[in-house]
C-alpha cells in the first residue's frame, strides 16, 4: 500500500517521547460532537516531517484530510467494539508495559553503574577472604555473634597475622581448607556487588573493612591487581591423570607422543578427536567455550593458555590438577570500548545486585513525590492477625480477610484498605523472610508493601504525569485498532474479492503495460576469442548451458549467459543491443564482448492480471480505502473549524 494512503495509520506507532509539548491547544475539528485538538495535529505533523519523502504529503490542507481520515477510522473501529477484543488488549497491555520500563529505569543511576562496571572490567583482581555464615534474616543475636567473631578475626589480620592461616582456622567457607580462601583472579560481575565493591576499593596488600552479603560477614586481603587480560578461545586435548585403578596408563607419554604428530604435521583437530579424553570437547576439535581470567577450574590451564601469543599457536605439553593438555589458541578477544559494551553491562546490571540500587533510587524519588499516609490504629489490627507460622510459610490468611475494608494506607488521594496488605503478606511467605521479632517482621513487610503500592500508584498515573506516555500510548492504542479494522474491511476483502478484483483489473488494465520485450540469449565474456566461439556455438544451435560447458574449462569461467524475456531498457540487456531476430554481430561495452540471439521481439502488451497481480491489490486496496472513507463521511458527523485551522496553518508554515 502506497505511503501516502496509509500514512497516518503507520506513522502515528512511531514513539513521540522526547517531543516538545505545546501547551495551548483549540478544537480543530469534531466527529459527532468529539473535539480533536490543535496541539495533537501539530505534534503529530512536526514529527512526521522528516519521515516523508513526497512533498506533496507536507501540504497542511491534504494532511488534514488524511488525519481527519484516520480518526474517522478509529471511530469505526471503536463503533464496532474492536477495543473489546481479547488480543487487542493483551497487545496493548503489552506494549504499555514495555513503554513503561523507560520511567522506572533512572537514567543517572544506571549510566554511574555502566561506567563503574567497564572500569571495573579493566582490572583483574587476586583475593583471599574470610567468612563467618550468617543469614541474611538473621535474628539479632545471631548476627551480632557473627559480627564479633570477624571482627576479632579482622583484627588478628590487620595486627599481622598469616592471612592463610587464620583462614585455614577460621573461615566457614568449605573450600578454605584448601585453597587458604585463595579465591584467584576476577574481575567485575563476577562476585556478589558488595563484595566486588570491597575488592576494587581496598588497596593492593591491605585488609578490607569488614563487609557484609547474602552469604554472611567477610574480610578481604588483596593479594595483586593486574590489567584485564580479555578472552580466549582456545582448543585442547586433555589425558586425564590415571585413577588408581589404572595402573598401566601413563598420561605424560600419551601427551608427548601426541605432540610429536602434532610436530610432525598432523591436524590438532583430528588429534583432539581421536585422543582427547574430555568428552564435552573432543567432538569439536577441542574447541572450548570462550574464557576470561578465573572462569576455569584450573589456574594452570588458563596462565598457559593466555601465555601463548597469535592464533594457531601450540603450547607445549603441560600437567594440572586434572590431567595433562595441549593448547592451541584459536582467537584472542581483547576487552570492547565502552558503547560496544553499553547494552550487555545494562543487562548484567538488571540481573545483579546493583539493580537494588536503581530500586532504592526509584523508592526515594516515590516516597519523596507523593503525599502518604498510614492508619496506624488499623495497622495494629492487621498486625496482630499474622502469627509465627509465617517463618514456615504455613500462615492462613483469615477467613474473614475480605471485611478489613478500612484504608490502611492513603497515597494522595487513593486508599488502599487492609485487605490488599493481608494479600501482599501472604504472598511475601514466599520470600521466606526470617527478621524476627513479628513486630519487626511487619515493619518491613509494611514498608515493602508502601513501596509496592507507591510504584503501582506512579504506573496507574503515568498518563496523567507525563504528556509524552500518554501521546505515545494514544496513537499505538489507535493505530492498533486501526491496524485490525484495515485488515477487517480493506486488506482481506481485497485478496479475497476475485469478482471486484477482475473487474478492476479490466477498469485499470491498460495503465499496466509490458514494454517492448525480447526473448534472447546474451553471452559475456572479456575475451575476444571466447566470446567469436560462442556466436559460432549459437549460430549451430547449440544451448547457452552447452556452450558454457565446452567454453568454460580448467576451473576458469570464460563465459557467462543468461537467457529469457527482457523488457527494452532491463539491466540485463547490453545497451547498444540491436533488437533484430537471429545472432548478432559481436560487440564491445566497456571491459566485455557480448554477442545475442534474440529469438522473437514481443511488441508492447497489456499485462494479464497474474502478471500484475500484486500491483493490481495494491491499488484496490487504496481504491477501496478511499470509498470506504468516503462512506464514514456520511456515516459519522465531521465539523472543521475552518477558522481555527487558517491560525494553526500560519504557525506551522
């Protein structure tokens, strides 16, 4: 469908968020009593602008044609209850729900949280930490009894005692026993954010503060900081070390004898298939999923792997604590700039815990820009209604919940009685809090419940608070409708319609027209001789595919053809092709020889309906739109105010 047809019924989903607002605002026109004003046609004509590429479709005049058009649609659309349609409204939920998104985000929030995090990415850091497990619901007691135990544990180390050591003795971290709470190397996103936030602000060779996660209380010892050393992709082959049982297997031979092949010229891929002994890997020639520093199980594997310098590289056979490899270094992939990265760090942040900031940034602002207010008297009441077997997730809302109708919270002006919070603490046994007192455990359930309500209270008033969401929302909701009407009276009936169809098509025929057409062979080549062969071949009959095969040898195509029906001044044609039956002389354009041979000129002809078949709905389609507007005129009552838009026409001209 022509652009100019339809123009305002896809136009009008491109987003105006952004768009300046003009405030003062007249009644341009009505449909049956329905005021539309001047401020919707001017922002929607000044957006639209530099979309068009007809002038034609700039003139003030036509435009408000095609706009009263699209709301004499829209009406029909909703005369006809298409808003009622039950996948219309999830569509429409849908996209609100996504526009959404973009007012609750903090914009500054979350670019401070990109920039830290791609200059985190830039360091790689070495720790070592000590644990003491408490939960994060702790009671009190509990906590503070895990509080003083890293704290006499922090001031051992800051004294200058073995860091190692007092891991090894203290810290409730399983693997410490082991590695000493050598964590390795890492960088950004890779541990929870409070404690990364420690790793990157404690100097190299100090003692963190004493921090605080999900998992219990820490303390960190920064053992290096280097630069970031990007991605690998490697491959590898791998003999697992011998399990006690295998007495006769000896992985340090098996690895030097496959080196050898690999010396003497044999592919590592095939090596990596035949003999490798990691399962997950040897069926692609080794190949590894991409890697950064602390990624893989083995620090050994990953100092070799980053030590090899250019693609194709081989390391020499090496052992670690699972077997013995040889590495080969397919790719290395340095660190990307900052707008490479932009989108991947803002999902990384909406998974991890600094999104708790965004959220805490976002409750601020709430809490600080709506009136609020708590019933005290009816909180107490509620209160007392939740028992210990929230803790065990078996509390049972009250069979009378429903009657606590009386407000428990007043946001501005909207009330929210008791029984949405009865609601809300019920569903929060999920979440398994465990503060405890019960008194205490209300108070934050209430005060996620304030949050909870605040943020839906914004999300119901977005329309009213932000003139751009609510334009936005106004023309997808329309253009919407529009969409399903256009379908249901215009574009089905115009694929289906095979009666009004032909006979549109015999109304309108001869406005399609073939031009001129030649059916011919056209043969190319650069070479003089090739191209006299092949006009010796044509002149014999021989078939375009013969002569290619008896003219293109050894690999080399010397020749090229393409045949079939072309109309006068196609592409295909060489330009100062003469259209006479028979092979033609051989003559040059530019870098090529060609020689034809035109079997039959075809003179000007209509074109039969299948043959123009996709222009000829196209134009139905619009001939049918402009009827059918044409008939809204007359269905619905259309008022310009003449008046009105002569002013509005001087200001946008």
């Amino acid at each position: 469908m022509k652009l100019n047809k339809f123009f305002l019924g896809l136009l009008f989903l491109v987003s105006a968020i952004g768009l300046a607002q003009n405030n003062s605002k007249e009644v341009l026109f009505t449909i049956n009593n329905k005021p539309y004003y001047t401020d919707e046609f001017s922002r929607i004509y000044k957006k639209n602008l530099d979309l068009v590429k007809d002038d034609s479709q700039k003139d003030l005049n036509q435009y408000l044609e095609l706009f009263v058009g699209y709301k004499l649609k829209v009406n029909k659309a909703y005369k006809l209850g298409l808003q009622n349609g039950k996948s219309y409204q999830n569509e429409l939920k849908t996209y609100r729900s996504q526009l959404a998104k973009n007012y609750f985000n903090d914009t500054k929030v979350t670019q401070e949280l990109i920039e830290e995090g791609y200059n985190r990415l830039q360091k790689e850091i070495r720790a070592s930490h000590i644990l003491i497990l408490v939960d994060e619901n702790a009671s009190p007691e509990d906590t503070l009894k895990a509080y003083k135990k890293i704290e006499d544990i922090s001031r051992k180390a800051k004294a200058g005692d073995n860091f190692d050591d007092l891991a090894v003795q203290y810290s409730e971290d399983p693997s410490a026993k082991d590695n000493k709470g050598d964590l390795g190397y890492f960088t950004a996103f890779r541990m929870v954010y409070p404690f990364e936030n420690a790793a990157y602000t404690t100097p190299k060779g100090s003692i963190s503060k004493i921090i605080r996660t999900r998992f219990g209380y820490h303390i960190l010892k920064i053992n290096d900081v280097r630069p970031n050393r990007g991605e690998l992709t490697v491959a590898h082959i791998m003999i697992l070390n011998p399990k006690p049982e295998e007495t006769g297997k000896d992985a340090k031979t098996t690895i030097n004898d496959i080196y050898k092949k690999i010396q003497q010229g044999e592919k590592f891929e095939d090596l990596a298939k035949q003999f490798s002994e990691d399962k997950s890997s040897s069926s692609k020639g080794g190949v590894l999923n991409k890697f950064g520093s602390g990624q893989l199980s083995s620090e050994e594997f990953e100092n070799v792997a980053f030590s090899l310098e250019k693609a194709g590289d081989i390391s020499k056979p090496f052992q670690s604590q699972f077997g013995w490899h040889i590495i080969k270094l397919i790719e290395k992939h340095p660190i990307k700039t900052l707008d490479e990265m932009k989108a991947e760090l803002e999902t990384k942040i909406g998974k991890d815990d600094r999104s708790k900031k965004i959220t805490e940034k976002l409750n601020e602002k709430l809490r600080n820009k709506y009136s609020y207010k708590r019933d005290n008297k009816q909180f107490a009441i509620l209160s007392k209604l939740v028992t210990n077997d929230f803790y065990d997730s078996k509390w049972v809302l009250p069979e009378n919940a429903k009657t606590y109708t009386t407000p428990l919270l007043t946001i501005n002006a909207k009330k929210i009685d008791g029984t949405a919070f009865l609601d809300f603490v019920d569903k929060q046994q999920k979440a398994e809090l465990k503060v405890k007192p019960l008194s205490k455990l209300m108070d934050v359930l209430y005060t996620n419940f304030l949050d909870e309500q605040l943020k839906a209270y914004y999300d119901e008033n977005l329309e009213t608070e932000f003139p751009d969401f609510a334009n936005v929302m106004d023309e997808y909701r329309d253009g919407l409708l529009l969409f399903d009407l256009m379908e249901k009276e215009i574009w089905e009936r115009a694929k289906t319609d095979t009666l009004g169809l032909k006979a549109f098509y015999d109304a309108h025929k001869m406005e399609h027209m073939w031009k001129k057409r030649v059916d011919v062979t056209v043969a190319s080549s650069t070479k003089q001789d090739i191209i006299k062969k092949a006009q010796a071949l044509l002149k014999k009959g021989e078939e375009p595919e013969t002569i290619k095969n008896k003219l293109n040898v050894d690999n080399v195509v010397n020749i090229m053809t393409n045949s079939g029906a072309f109309e006068e001044g196609s592409d295909a044609l060489p330009k100062t092709m003469k259209y006479d039956v028979g092979v033609s002389d051989v003559f040059k354009e530019g870098e090529y020889y060609f020689v034809t041979n035109v079997e039959k000129v075809i003179p000007e002809t209509v074109k039969s309906l299948e043959e123009c078949k996709g222009k000829i709905v196209n134009d139905y389609q619009q001939y049918l739109e402009q009827r059918w507007v044409d008939d809204l005129k007359q269905e619905f009552t259309v008022k310009i105010n003449r008046d009105v838009f002569d002013r509005l026409k001087k200001q946008l001209q």
